[in-house]
C-alpha cells in the first residue's frame, strides 16, 4: 500500500510540471521578456511571454525588475484557449 502511495505521488509531481516552460532568458522588454527553451533538434525555440497582473516571480528575484538577462527560469503559464497567440505566465521561477 506504502509503495502504491509513493508511485502515485510521485506521478502526481510529474503530471503537475508537464505543463511548464524552462529555459533561459535572452532578453528583456517593458512588459514581456523572451525565453529560450531547448527543442528537440539543434536549435533552440525563442519565446515571447506577456506579462499580466497576475504574473508573481519566486526564487531568487521577487519582481520583474529583477530579471536578468541569463537567468534561468521556471515559467507556469496561465490558463488561455489553445488559440490564443500569446504565453503568458502566472507565475516565473528564478534560478541564478
């Protein structure tokens, strides 16, 4: 019973970050800042992610005003449509 406990929770952990963008900040706007993430291939995907109101930054920074250039992040986006053209993230985790 403990062992079966402990796959499900740990599968639990898994699904939760399924969902999650991580990489590498390259660069820093007024309101947004690109992210790039490792594909599959060679070459690494740029993002754009939009900041809201509701965006909150952990970690090692406490606001965007403390975001560098090469920090690396966690980002939990939040909730849109499938369609819609833009990440924004609910929450950005910073590790320096």
């Amino acid at each position: 019973m403990k062992k079966l406990l402990g796959i499900l929770i740990i599968l639990l952990f898994l699904l939760a970050a399924c969902g999650n963008y991580e990489g590498t900040v390259v660069e820093i706007k007024d309101s947004s800042f690109m992210l790039e993430r490792p594909s599959g291939n060679s070459e690494a995907v740029v993002e754009e992610l939009q900041l809201i109101d509701l965006t909150t930054f952990s970690g090692d920074v406490s606001s965007f005003e403390e975001l560098e250039v090469g920090d690396r992040v966690i980002v939990v986006p939040a909730d849109t449509p499938s369609d819609f053209p833009y990440f924004l993230p609910m929450e950005v985790i910073v590790e320096r």
